[in-house]
C-alpha cells in the first residue's frame, strides 16, 4: 500500500472524518448549542396540508405552537430531518423545528432534551433494548459502512480475515463492533473467536496501524475512504454495496417517547415531513448536496460527496425498515449484541419500532428500497429511473 501518501494525508482525512459517520458533528462538539432561535408564535390558521380532524387534535397536543428541537450534526446520513427544515416540509404542516447540534441521539433524544434524531440501528437498538425512552419510526437510508484492507493486503475474501485484528472506533459493544459482527457472521466467520478486535479511537492511528501492521482491517464510513485513500483501501465486505445486505435499512430516525406519546398528532406530521425529504434526497441530489453546501453544513470535494450521497438509497419504505429491523434484532439476540437473553424478537420489536405515519399514508411518495420488501406500500423509484 502506498502508505507515504496516506501519512499525508492524514491531516486531510481527520479534518474530513467528521462526515463520515452518522449523527457526528463537524467540530466533534459534546455540548448541545441551537441555532439562532427562530421566534415562536400559536397560529390558529388551519395549514392547507394539514385535515381539519388532524389540525383540531394538534391544537390540543402540548406541542402545539412550540418551537420542537430536533438533533442535527452535520453531514449526508442523518440530513433528511434538515432538509424537511430547509424545504419547508415542517412549515407545511403547522410545525415549528428546528436543530440543535451537539451530542447523540442516545443522549439527547433518550432524556428528551431533543424529539427526533437519526443514526445507526447499530448504535441506538441495545440501548433502546435497555431502557432508553426513544423509538424507531421511521427509515433513513442503506449503507454507509464497510470492511477494508490496505491496497497491497494479503487478504481477499471475509474468510481471510479469520486469526486477524479488527479496528474499530467507538468502543466495544457500540456501533463499528456491531456492524462488523453482522458482516462477518454473514460469511461463516464467528465474531467471536475468529478475530480479534482493537479500538482506536483516531481514524488517523489507524491508518498508522495498518501501515506499520498493527492492524489488518479496519471498519470505515465509505465517504472518509472515497475522500481520502481511493487507491489505498480495498473493500473487502459492506453493509452499502454487498448483495446480502441490499435489504436492510442502516440508520433510521428516533423519536423520544414522551412526547410520541403526548403528541401522536404532531409526530405523524413530522414523520411525513422527513419522508418527503428523504424522497426529495434520493430523486434531487444534486440539488439536495449543493443545499447542504449552501448552507454550510457539508464539506470537502463536492463531487465525491455526492457520489457517497447517491449509494444510499434514501427515503425507505415502513415495510422495507420493519423488515430489516426484525432481521437485525433476531440477529443481535443470537450473536449476543442484546445483552438481554430473556428478550424475544417481538419484544424488541415493540419497543424499538412505531409506526407513527403509515406507508398508506403518504400518498404518492416513491421510496428508495433497493429490495422490494413483503407487504410493500408505496412505489420504489430510485434517481436513474
């Protein structure tokens, strides 16, 4: 591998990785600050989007006439809940959102301090399976992660990387960890006892280990390899481009619980809002990128973002994310990832997925679902049809 060319680029690539993940912000800031408050008035007037039935529920709900935060830090995975925003979507129907930046969705969704988020099932489904009070409702997109190698490495298949070490970045048990499992048990490798996992928490050390051997394979977001080592780093398996994984939702949006619960109305209009986002990311890209740019709220190479942008499918059906997520617990409660042994698959079920506004809902939105998923609703329209 042409490692002298990566050293110098790590500066490059630690300036770039804070878009390579979902849900993390652009300084890496661990303390919630919002955005320029936007002035909060009660409107009595009926929104033209929103039922008469619908609009009379909504004022009676403890939303009603707030001014609803929501958890955004930057980057291309977790954009649609900002698009609705930008797009009007949460105007439309008698909404006031806006973002807060800083934290987790775990953190900030869980206690409430923010309504909605998006990230990773792999970093959000245990802890809701331990008690965190937020729930899945609806999905974002495929995709985003994969396995490499360096360029030169010995290793060619999944099966090569038994007896060796894994980095990861965010610690055991958390989202890198949890995703590589899946990967590997997918191609008859035991997470388990067939590698060896290593936290590094710096994506640059880890480039660093993998040169200096330390390291032979490494779970990275798909945009900091394409924006920083395209020749250097070879795929070996991912949740973005292999087959076997065509069929599953990567990250969904949160809602925190208590306010699901108090206001149903609301949260089925929020919903719809980040749906038609989601539609108008996957069908407009272009236009959606050169938003987030124009809003300071993307960076690096406009080109390659917009090539990571257009491999992940956005704005996936109910069907589509209820099925991935089934598949997804029952694989966690095998491969111990859920703690809980006494859990069932339904039981993570009713806690971790909601059907706040149903696919029959949305009228004539088009999904991103690369795999037809049974029971399907809505139409799936991808960008080059």
């Amino acid at each position: 591998m042409k490692m002298k060319r990566m050293a110098a680029a790590m500066l490059a690539a630690m300036m770039t990785v804070s878009l390579a993940a979902c849900g993390q912000s652009g300084d890496n800031t661990k303390e919630a600050s919002k955005k320029q408050t936007k002035e909060t008035t009660k409107t009595t007037e009926r929104p033209e989007a929103v039922s008469e039935e619908d609009w009379e529920a909504m004022q009676k709900e403890p939303a009603f006439g707030t001014e609803l935060n929501y958890l955004f830090n930057g980057g291309a995975c977790v954009s649609a809940k900002y698009l609705a925003e930008e797009l009007g979507y949460y105007e439309e129907y008698g909404i006031n959102a806006t973002y807060v930046q800083g934290g987790s969705v775990v953190e900030t969704v869980g206690t409430g301090q923010c309504m909605w988020g998006t990230d990773h099932i792999a970093t959000m489904l245990v802890p809701v399976t331990n008690g965190v009070k937020m729930t899945f409702v609806c999905g974002a997109h495929i995709g985003c992660k994969s396995i490499y190698v360096p360029a030169d490495s010995d290793i060619q298949s999944v099966e090569d990387l038994k007896g060796k070490t894994i980095a990861i970045h965010d610690g055991t048990g958390n989202s890198d960890q949890n995703i590589c499992y899946r990967l590997l048990d997918e191609y008859g490798v035991d997470p388990t006892t067939d590698v060896e996992f290593t936290n590094i928490e710096d994506n640059a050390a880890t480039v660093a280990g993998m040169e200096n051997g330390e390291v032979d394979a490494t779970i990275f977001s798909d945009y900091f390899v394409m924006a920083n080592y395209p020749d250097d780093m070879r795929m070996i398996c991912s949740i973005t481009y292999s087959p076997e994984f065509q069929d599953e939702a990567c990250c969904v949006t949160a809602m925190n619980n208590d306010f699901l619960e108090k206001n149903p109305v609301h949260a089925k209009y929020i919903v719809k809002a980040i749906k038609r986002a989601g539609e108008y990311a996957r069908l407009n890209s272009e236009d959606a990128v050169q938003l987030m740019y124009d809003t300071d709220k993307m960076t690096g190479e406009q080109a390659v973002q917009q090539e990571f942008w257009d491999s992940l499918h956005f704005g996936l059906s109910d069907a589509f994310t209820e099925q991935s997520l089934r598949k997804i617990a029952e694989d966690y409660l095998r491969l111990g990832i859920i703690t809980k042994k006494d859990l069932t698959v339904d039981e993570v079920m009713d806690m971790a997925w909601t059907e706040v506004c149903p696919d029959s809902e949305m009228g004539d939105l088009t999904v991103g679902d690369p795999v037809e998923p049974d029971n399907a609703v809505l139409t799936i329209q991808q960008k080059e049809e």
